[in-house]
C-alpha cells in the first residue's frame, strides 16, 4: 500500500468533503463526496442509484480531488462536467479521471466493499497522489455553507421537503455576508437551479 500523508493531501480526521472522480473508460463522472477518516482508516458510504456507486461496483477505485472552487461543488452536486475539465492520469496501466482544477487528489481502491439495502460503504486503500498547488486558505463561512447547501439540496430534491429549502436560503444570508464572489455566485447558481425545479 502506498504511503500517503493524508493531511497533506487534504483528508484530515472527520469527514472531508472532496470532489470524487470515476472513470471506466469513457465519459468520467464526478460528484461531491464525503471521505470519513477516523485515524488512519478511510471509508466512504455511496448511495444506490448514482453513477458513482455504478462505477465503484465495477472498478473498485475512485479518485478523491481536494477542490476550493465553490461552483465545482454546486455543479458536480447538479449535473455532468464537460470532458475537457478532466485529465485522465494512468496508474499502473489503468486510466483515473482527475480533476485539471484539483489543489490535489489520491487514488484509492475500494475495499472490504458492503452493501446496505441503501448504500455501499467500502474502505479506501491509497495506490498513488499528486498535489498540484501549494494553496493556504483560511475558513471561510460562506464556502462550507455553500457546501452545507449542496448536501441540503440533494436531500430536498429526494424529499421535496421545505426544511431543506429553509435551511438553504438561511445559509445564503450568511453565504452574502461572508463568502466572496465565487460563494456568492454558488449559492446564486444553487438557488436559480433549485427554483427551476418548483
């Protein structure tokens, strides 16, 4: 097994909310994902019915990608990415869509996979990482609600319950003050978008 220090790569203890990448050989797939780490073991929980779950079951790997960009979150939470947003980096003579916009990503295969009647939860063995840039951010509020939204909002588009929707326009007051231009224009496009749905 690789060794990988995981905080350098941005999977700190907790859940850390990555962009997750598959790819079987065609069109890569990528959407936001949560990496549970308790210690040094990794796990992630996927939801039956999602082109990452299809893609897990089948490859048993999965590339997490340490991203800033608000929108990315939003739109990956919504919809496809275009082609020409990924690269595709070979490991060991197998293909892994990686994000271009990544401060970093790992490889992992998936192990120890068990299925729920809801979800697989597997744990994830690094095979290989890259770090692309040297960023320091600082917290900012309005990003990991922008973030806070997209989980809200996945759960109301399966719920259609207003809670949700409540929750998400409080985070926008906050996301207003506090984010700048990029959290603003997430939670802006996450807004229109839920609209739209009504």
């Amino acid at each position: 097994m690789a060794k990988i220090d995981l905080d350098t790569f941005g999977i700190n203890e907790g859940i850390s909310e990555m962009i997750v990448t598959t790819y079987q050989g065609w069109s890569p797939n990528a959407a936001p994902m949560g990496i549970i780490r308790k210690d040094d073991e990794l796990l992630v929980r996927l939801f039956k019915g999602s082109t990452t779950y299809s893609n897990v079951l089948a490859e048993h790997r999965l590339v997490a990608n340490l991203v800033y960009d608000p929108l990315l979150f939003v739109r990956t939470t919504f919809g496809d990415l275009d082609d020409s947003e990924f690269d595709v980096f070979t490991h060991d003579e197998r293909g892994f869509a990686v994000l271009k916009d990544a401060v970093s990503w790992a490889v992992f295969e998936c192990v120890d996979i068990r299925e729920t009647s809801e979800a697989l939860v597997a744990k994830l063995k690094p095979l290989h990482a890259r770090m692309n840039k040297h960023v320091f951010r600082s917290v900012n509020r309005g990003f990991n609600l922008v973030i806070e939204s997209c989980v809200h909002a996945t759960r109301y588009e399966l719920t259609n319950d207003e809670k949700y929707m409540r929750l998400i326009k409080a985070y926008s007051c906050t996301v207003n003050k506090c984010g700048g231009k990029a959290e603003k224009d997430a939670m802006k496009f996450l807004l229109n978008y839920l609209e739209g749905k009504k």
